[in-house]
C-alpha cells in the first residue's frame, strides 16, 4: 500500500521510529496493523500507485503505415 503522511505530519516508520514517512514522498509500505491504523485515524493517507503508460514511436509518429 502507498502511502503519504497527512499535511503537517511525519509518521514514524514501524520498527524505525528514527525514520519518517512525510507528506512530500510516497512510500510503499506493507498492510500492516500499524499502517492500518495511521491511516485509519488520518495520520496517513493513501495515495493511488501511478501507472506508466507505455507509448511506442510507431504509435507517436504514424510511422506504422505502409
């Protein structure tokens, strides 16, 4: 689950309480109770993972025409 720390907010990592989860980075964590809980009281929000759309130079540029 991907994650961000709500604005103003840093959530310490689980087990690396020295280590923050911040507003400005995303940050992959596992679903644990301990995220589960962060986010279930707002300290941490979900952000939707981004996809990368793949485009070919065939596609871009008309060059599959024959």
């Amino acid at each position: 689950m991907i994650v961000k720390a709500t604005a103003g907010l840093r959530v310490p990592k689980e087990g690396k309480p020295r280590q923050y989860i911040t507003e400005t980075d995303a940050v992959d964590v596992p679903a644990t109770a301990y995220y589960l809980r962060a986010v279930a009281c707002g300290d941490l929000v979900r952000v939707a993972p981004v996809t990368a759309t793949k485009t070919t130079k065939a596609a871009t540029t008309g060059q599959d025409k024959e």
